[in-house]
C-alpha cells in the first residue's frame, strides 16, 4: 500500500485529499524564539492557526480530506508535538519535514557537520522519529542561501538529502529553483530521479530570470509554484512579490506546454509567524479563495485541479521504497 509519513502517523496516500505542498505552521530565522517585538505565547499561535486550518478542512470536504505540507526545516521554528496537536484538533494532516530551508539557517552545529552525519540525521527523522514526539518526518528540506548561489554547505546538504531520500523512499523539496545546475549535478551523481524533487519557489518574483525551467522539467523533475498569494498587488507586498497575473500566466503556460504533471501549487503561508509580521490576511486558504477560482476562469476544468492539487502531490509524497 503507497503511504505518506504525517505527525500523527503513515497514512495511505489515497486520504491525502487535497494539499497544500509548501506551507508553514509557523516559521522563523534561528534565535526568533528570542525575539520580543513579535514573540507570541503558545496560546496566542494556537488561536491564530486553528481557525485557518478549520477553513482549509471544510473547504476540502468535497475531496474527502486536505493535507498541510509544512516546510520549516530544522532550525526554523519547528515543533512537531505542537504540530500533532492541531491536527488532532482540527483534522488537517500535517506532513512535518527534516532538513533546513537552506545552509544558511542551519546552526553552527550542523553548518559543521560532514555529509554523512547530516544524512545519518534525516534518516533518523524519517524512519524513527523528530526528537521524542513518535512523529515521521515525510519530506526533506533543502535550500539555496542568501545571494542566489549555492555554497559549500548547501551541497552538503543536498548530497545528504539525495542520499537519505534513497534509502527512506521520501521526496526533497527546495527553497528557491535558482542556481540549479549544482543541484542537478548532485542529483544525478547520488542517482536520485529528479521527479523525487520539487523544485520550490519557482514563481516568486526575485527568481524570474534565474531559474532553468528546461533543465529541471527536461530532467523529469517537479517545478514548484508555491508562493501564489504572495501579489504585488496586496497593501504592503513583500521582496519577493510578484503580480498576480504575471504569475497566473506563468502557470498557465507550462500547464499549456504539457507539462501539468510536473508542477505543483501552494501559498507558502505561514499560520502563525515567528519572530516577524508576516503577510497580513495570506494564508493557506488563498488556494481556494484565490487560486482555484482563477484557474476556473481560465478555462482550467476539475479534473485537471485535481491532477494539481490531489494525484501530482500524493504521487509526489508517496514513499518509494520501505
């Protein structure tokens, strides 16, 4: 039976029902829990979330179900026990994920540490568990640092990640598809099939121009549009912004181009960020308020939203191997 690892246990990919591939119950820069500007109680977190992944549960009720890919990495927030809880209270899976979202926000510690320790580590996430919480790590993380240039770090981590995704089955999603030949070459040298990799942030505004969509889809890999919502558009738009019809359109074009089974969508949202603002009124739900109506008026049918959004991810985090 095809199974998918979420915090509150394995659970066939067929209950899966709709997903949020790259998302975040809460994120935030290593030492944020220190921060006092924008510090918030677990009280405060938990009245901010619940009621966002209610709406994305009900919303989902006509495809039996919804999942939350949570992409805060080691380092960035991550607490699976809290995790654990807002699913039970809410009926969201949540698939939590091992790795970092790039060298940069890893530790000291683990910014040290040799490709087989880091691999030793994801592994351990994945097949025993994050911590003491009992819970599976279902995908790893990985990432680009600052700059648009992979370091010698971020290699590292790749590697580790291309390996542990061998040996547990799991796929590897990406902060950003920018400088992505090094990447690939890691990918083929650990003889990892690219369509195990979700290339992320493909669409957001600061990567067009940088990204070698040809490369990623002609290889067989998955090319990530995960920061819908994030518009030019809004009040106070973040660095990474992107006019929404330029994204739209974006979208569009590779779904044109036959190339529908290789992208994924998502919001990129956090439901309770840590240690800055966040984006006011983004959050998941974009997909449906948003997203998925937009797609309707260009013509896109239901069945092909639910390639998109059901068949492409639960394919995609099905685990391969175990």
């Amino acid at each position: 039976m095809s199974r998918v690892n979420t915090v509150l246990g394995p659970i066939a990919a067929e209950e899966l029902g709709l997903v949020a591939v790259h998302e975040h119950i809460g994120y935030g820069m290593p030492g944020s829990e220190l921060d006092t500007q924008w510090w918030k109680t677990p009280e405060q977190r938990y009245e901010e979330t619940v009621p966002k992944l209610r709406r994305f549960a009900e919303y989902s009720r006509e495809y039996g179900g919804c999942t939350f890919v949570d992409a805060t990495g080691i380092c960035n927030g991550r607490d699976v026990d809290y995790y654990k809880s807002l699913s039970a209270k809410t009926g969201v899976h949540i698939v939590a994920a091992t790795g970092f979202v790039g060298g940069d926000t890893a530790l000291r510690f683990f910014a040290d540490a040799t490709v087989d320790y880091l691999m030793r580590q994801f592994v351990h996430e994945i097949t025993v568990g994050i911590g003491d919480t009992g819970s599976r790590a279902g995908i790893i993380k990985v990432g680009v640092s600052r700059g648009f240039r992979m370091r010698e770090l971020d290699l590292r981590i790749y590697r580790a990640a291309a390996r542990a995704a061998l040996l547990t089955g799991v796929p590897i999603f990406t902060h950003l598809a920018v400088d992505v030949e090094p990447a690939l070459a890691v990918f083929a040298e650990e003889g990892l099939p690219l369509d195990r990799v979700l290339f992320g942030h493909a669409d957001d505004g600061v990567s067009q121009g940088r990204v070698n969509e040809t490369a990623i889809l002609g290889g067989g890999g998955r090319i990530g549009f995960d920061t819908f919502g994030y518009d030019l558009e809004l009040p106070d738009p973040p660095f990474w912004g992107r006019h929404r019809r330029e994204r739209l359109e974006h979208f569009l074009r590779l779904i044109g181009e036959g190339h529908v089974d290789q992208v994924l969508a998502s919001a990129d949202a956090n439901c309770s960020p840590l240690g800055w603002p966040g984006v006011e009124g983004h959050t998941v739900n974009y997909i449906y308020e948003q997203l998925i109506p937009d797609l309707r008026a260009e013509g896109i049918d239901d069945a092909m939203i639910h390639r998109i959004f059901v068949e492409n991810p639960a394919d995609f985090l099905t685990l391969t191997t175990n």
